[in-house]
C-alpha cells in the first residue's frame, strides 16, 4: 500500500508540487507524520490535511518543517508563497460559484424563471377581435340588424300621429300590432317584482325580529394554510444552515475550508483571533493561532455565545453562531493567561472575501 494518498484532481498544480516538495522531504529524512508534528508543535491531523492537499499549511508549519530536515528555509517559503496566491484564487472562485447557485434557487423560489404568458395574449386577442366583428355584422352578411329601441321614432317625434292612428293600436318593429305602451311593459314588470320583494322582506323582518340579527353575525374565514418554507439545496458535505448549526463543530458539519472567510481579525498579546464565516451555513465561529495553554477567545452572535481555550500552545477554535447580518459586525474578544485582552476588528471587503486558510493554525476549522 503506498504510503500516500494520491492528491485531489482539482488541485491548483502550483499547490500539487508544493505539496510534492513536502512529501519527499519527508520521506528523504525518514520521518513518519506523527514524528513531524512532535518536532514541530502542530497536530498530526492537521499534517494529514496538509500532506494530503485539503488545507495549506500555515507558514510557521513549513518554517518549522525546514528546521527539523536542514532544508534551505528561502525555497520552501518561495514554494509556499506560489501555492498560497493559488489557493486564494482558488477560494475566490469558489465563492463566486456559490454566489451565483444561491442566485440561481432564489430566482426559483420566487417564481422567476415561469415561462411569460405572452404567447397567450394573441389568441385571446384575437378571439375578442372574432366576438366584436360578429357583432357589428349582427347576423348574415349583406342583412343589418335591429336598431336599439333608443333609435326608434316615436308619436313624441311626430305628433301628427296621433291624428291619422287610432290611439289604441300601433304598428310594432316587427309588424305586429301591439298597444302603444308595449315597448314599456316589461321594464314595468320589472319595477313591480322588485317592489313586492321589497315589501315581502319588510313584513317578514317585522314578523321576525331576530332574523336580522342573525344576518349581522360576521362568518370567520378559516386561518389560511402556512406556506411551506422552501429550503435551498446545500453543496455535498454540508450537514446544517443558520440556527441547525448553532453550537455544533463547524469541521464536522463541513462549514470550513472553501466555504468559509475571515471578515474580521484582531490579536491579543501574541494569540491572534479570527472570526471565521461559512458563506453556505451562515454561521461565525473563532479560530486562535499562536495561542499558549490557558488562552481563551469568545464569539456572540444572534443571541448565542461560544468560547474556545486553548489545552496546549497552538490553537483553538469555537462552536458555531448563527449569523444573520452583517458577518463584519460579528466580533471575537480574547484573553491570554497574562491577562492581556484584544478584540477582532473588520477587514477590508476585498481582503475579508480574499482570506484563504494558508494562515489557518493546525488542527482548527478552516
């Protein structure tokens, strides 16, 4: 079995041969991954992650790794500096891929990508068109149809009518011979229906006090259904998002690494203090590098506080805080066992979204 893991595919080749250097300097000196982290102060895992191209080791790792082996200290930080401006790119192209996903569900969710109803517009327009050429054809072609009944003569627009016809027949639209006030019959049926309606109401309202009452008494309409919340689809190994993830390791439920940048930064003595923010799981956490046995850093955030000691000189980092504003408002104030304090303060835009782990102390989340 070889004794190394073959890197990532998708690893920067700047990356992959810094990474190469380390592997056969060690194996030159004969030197397993436990006896490397006891000589050098960082963890075994967190060598494991470096030999095998899942995280870049910070530049204290290789200065110390130089030490151990008599390597030339100048090549390996020349090596190193190459693969650490890869990593960032590689991290910034990450964000703008995730960037764009979250953009991409929310369009979704919101509706936007239903196709227009554009292409229903003609058929009902012309439809419409259809129904108004009938009308004003109103029948067979070449045949007009009945005036409305405002535009017939009547014995007011010509009163000598009323002289040369008998008062009690007329001659209808149609031919027919009707009573003069025929055209008038129907609305009158109408006004008369309605009266007597009205009326039956009154007398059944007199009879009956409390039917109106009853009529008054407001029907509630049932509480309407609650929406179900829809939950974009989080990238493979993301375990949690926003309040799930409060107070768990932000390693284990994959919020690090590529996910995550470095918004504010402050030191307190010689401990440096990063707050560290999952673009993905929208959480915050704190990370200490540098820190001796006994130190101690502290994060708030929505209502949740997490603190972190450090068991042995290195480093330590917190439990995860939702965070649902700005991250660079987040802050994480420390306290080394001297007693000295510091707190982290915001970085700028581009440098907070440009953060790569190279800095990342051994064994924290990225």
């Amino acid at each position: 079995m070889p004794r190394w893991k073959a890197l990532p595919e998708e690893l920067d080749p700047q990356v992959r041969e810094f990474t190469g250097q380390l592997r056969r300097l060690i194996d030159r000196n004969g030197l397993s991954v436990a006896a490397v982290a006891d000589s050098t102060g960082f963890s075994k895992t967190s060598w494991e992650r470096y030999l095998n191209g899942r995280l870049l080791p910070p530049l204290r790792a290789v200065l110390a790794l130089a030490e151990q082996t008599g390597a030339h200290p100048s090549h390996l930080t020349t090596l190193w500096e190459l693969a650490e401006r890869a990593w960032s790119r590689a991290e910034m192209r990450q964000d703008v891929t995730m960037e764009a996903i979250r953009v991409a569900q929310a369009r979704a969710a919101l509706g936007e990508l239903d196709p227009e109803p554009s292409a229903a517009e003609p058929s009902a327009t012309g439809a419409r068109s259809e129904k108004s050429g009938k009308g004003e054809k109103g029948g067979n072609a070449g045949e007009p149809g009945p005036a409305p009944l405002s535009q017939l003569p009547s014995s007011a627009d010509f009163p000598q009518w009323g002289a040369a016809a008998p008062a009690s027949d007329v001659v209808s639209v149609d031919g027919k011979t009707g009573r003069r006030g025929g055209r008038y019959r129907t609305p009158m049926i109408v006004v008369g229906a309605a009266g007597a309606a009205l009326v039956a109401a009154a007398v059944v309202l007199l009879l009956n006090p409390g039917a109106e009452a009853t009529k008054k008494v407001a029907v509630r309409k049932p509480p309407a259904a609650p929406q179900p919340n829809v939950q974009p689809a989080l990238p493979n190994g993301v375990r949690c998002t926003g309040e799930d993830c409060a107070g768990k390791d932000p390693e284990k439920m994959g919020c690090g690494g590529r996910h995550a940048v470095t918004p504010s930064r402050g030191m307190a003595g010689r401990m440096l203090i990063e707050v560290r923010y999952s673009t993905v799981c929208h959480t915050a956490w704190a990370r200490l590098s540098r820190a001796a046995q006994g130190d101690q850093a502290t994060i708030s955030a929505g209502g949740h506080r997490a603190t972190a000691r450090a068991e042995r000189a290195g480093d330590a980092y917190t439990m995860m805080v939702a965070v649902s504003g700005d991250p660079a408002k987040v802050a994480a104030c420390g306290t080394t066992v001297a007693g000295v304090k510091g707190c982290s303060r915001p970085l700028p835009a581009t440098a907070a979204g440009a953060t790569v782990p190279s800095g990342a102390p051994s064994g924290t989340a990225r």
